[in-house]
C-alpha cells in the first residue's frame, strides 16, 4: 500500500482546538456561552452514539450541549413546538436534529421548522439556497469536512474530474455543489447509474457516500486519484463485527490517498459541526 492515508483524525483535532480557542474569546468578550442543543428521538443505537460523541465533544471545547431525548412515539406537533421553543432561547445558538426520524415524522417538516441562523447542519432550504447562489448559508458538516481533506491533499481543485457517488440532501448533493464551486468537473452517481466503473475510472477525485461496502473496486482507481470515503458500514468480517467504508480500501495502493473507514470523514463530521455552532454564536452576538 503507496497510497497515503488521510488522517482526518489528526485534522478534526486540530480543528477542535481552533473552536475550542474561538469558545473561550467569545465567553471573555460576553460571558456567554455557546450553545447546542441536540434533538434525538427513539432508541437508534447508531443514532444514540453519534448525538453521545457530538456532546461529548461539545463539552470539551467548553461549549453547552442540551440533549432532548424524545420517545419513538413523539408526535409531530410535540417535536415542532420542542424546535420553536429552541428557536426562541436565546442560550440555544445550534439546533441539531439527529437523522433519521421515525416515519410517522416528516423529517423535512421539523428541518423547515428551525431557525435557518441556529441550522448548524446547514440542512434548512434558506441555507441549501443560499449556499446554491453563493450568498452564504451554512455549509453541511460531513461534505464540509470532505473538502477540507481533498484541498490538504491537491493544491487545485480547478479543472478536475470528480465523482460523487450518492446523491442525499445532506451528503452528496451539496458535496457534487462545493466541488462544481471549486471549479471540478462533477459527476454525480447514484443507484440508477449505468456503468458506475466507467465512471469512476475517469475520476481524479473519488468521494462515495452510497453506503455500500466494497462498492468501489480497487481496479476501479485511477492510479494517483484521491479518494474519500465517507460510507458507514457496518459488517461481519472472519465472524467479528466491523465498520468499513464504501472502498475496497486494501485494493487502492495505487491512489495518491484515501481515507481510512474509521478515522477518515467521521471525525471530520463533528469537527465541523462545532465550527458551525461556534460561528452561528458569533453572529448572534454579533462578534
Ligand atoms: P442515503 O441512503 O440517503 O443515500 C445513499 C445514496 O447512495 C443514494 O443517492 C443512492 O442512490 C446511492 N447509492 C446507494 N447504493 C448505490 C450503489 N450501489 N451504486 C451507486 N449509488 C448508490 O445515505 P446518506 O445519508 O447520504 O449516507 C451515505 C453513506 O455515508 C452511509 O454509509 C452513511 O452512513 C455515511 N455517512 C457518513 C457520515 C460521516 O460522518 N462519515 C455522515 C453521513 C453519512
């Protein structure tokens, strides 16, 4: 294996103490603390680990961090009026609604419902559009995190051929947009795509967020292509549960670099999350 391993690990850290430094100027200029709250609903184990870790790091950078934990049968008239209630404290500077809801919630419905300024997600139509035409917005914090990776690894993005594989409001659409913002030539896959391999053979920047492992080949790769994996998956390998990515990352020696599945994208997604919620309190304050 030549290829680098990208460790977003590493970056993530670094990022943190950024916020945390930015956390600290902001309680010495107000003596305000920012703040996040996180809505969970349901008893999702994976869902429950993710709201744990962004907590947990929250805490860390000296941040508030107010965990709703709401049953599976919330209404979603009940989740509505938590959302507003948010929307209205003025100690709240995040509102985080942990993905995915229970069916009988219409997802989009409570996305709408926050306060575009407090969408630390960066999911809210006001930001997608914003972000869309350039005039601001909050950006996602998992295809945020993906980029800041790819610009370590080249120098220029500008004239690049990217494929993005997955195409979700809170991953691949808005990566396939920050990449054509970077000038990339960008093709967005999805499950319909015909000749996935084609494609991806083309590419010098690889991102696959379809949740699919060892969807990407190794013989798929061009030699010296960057690749970022951001698949979550959770599979049985020699009778032991594991995580991988999305890439058969032990096939693709002869990338320029990838991202290992843990320690890749993952950490990335909080590291971002906090710089959202901090920068979302500095406006607020108007620091
Ligand atoms: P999603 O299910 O909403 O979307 C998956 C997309 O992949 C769809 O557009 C689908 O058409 C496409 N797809 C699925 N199988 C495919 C295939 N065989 N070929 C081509 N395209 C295919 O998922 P999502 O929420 O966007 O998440 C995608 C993956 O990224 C999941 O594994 C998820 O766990 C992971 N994820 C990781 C992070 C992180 O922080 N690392 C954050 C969010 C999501």
């Amino acid at each position: 294996m030549t290829a680098k391993k990208i460790d977003g690990k590493a970056v993530a850290v670094a990022m943190t103490e950024e916020t945390r430094i930015r956390v600290e100027r902001i309680k010495a200029a107000t003596g305000i603390v920012p703040g996040l709250a996180v809505i969970l609903v349901g008893e999702d184990p994976a869902s429950q680990i993710y709201v744990r870790r962004k907590a947990d790091q929250c805490r860390a950078v000296g941040m508030m961090s107010v965990e709703h934990r709401l049953p599976s049968d919330v209404t979603e008239r009940q989740l509505l009026d938590l959302v507003q209630r948010l929307n209205a404290d003025p100690a709240v500077h995040g509102i985080l609604v942990q993905l995915p809801l229970p069916p009988h919630i219409a997802a989009a419905k409570v996305i709408e419902a926050i306060e575009p300024a407090k969408d630390v997600d960066g999911f809210h139509p006001t930001n997608v559009g914003r972000q869309v035409v350039g005039s601001g917005g909050i950006t996602p914090c998992t295809p945020m995190g993906c980029m800041i990776l790819l610009k370590q690894e080249l120098a220029e993005l500008a004239g690049k051929d990217a494929i993005v594989i997955g195409m979700s409001n809170i991953v691949g659409k808005p990566l396939a947009r920050l990449l054509l913002q970077e000038e990339c030539t960008v093709t967005v896959a999805h499950k319909a795509t015909v000749d996935l391999e084609e494609k991806v053979r083309r590419a010098d920047i690889i991102v696959s967020a379809a949740g699919a492992p060892a969807l990407v080949k190794g013989s798929w790769i061009k030699s010296g292509a960057v690749v970022i994996d951001v698949g979550i998956n959770r599979v049985e390998r020699n009778g032991k549960k594991t995580v991988v990515g999305d890439v058969a990352y032990e096939e693709a020696g002869h990338a320029a670099a990838i991202t290992p599945v843990p320690g890749g994208v993952g950490p990335m997604t909080i590291a971002c999350l906090l710089q959202n919620t901090v920068e979302a309190a500095e406006r607020a304050l108007g620091l």
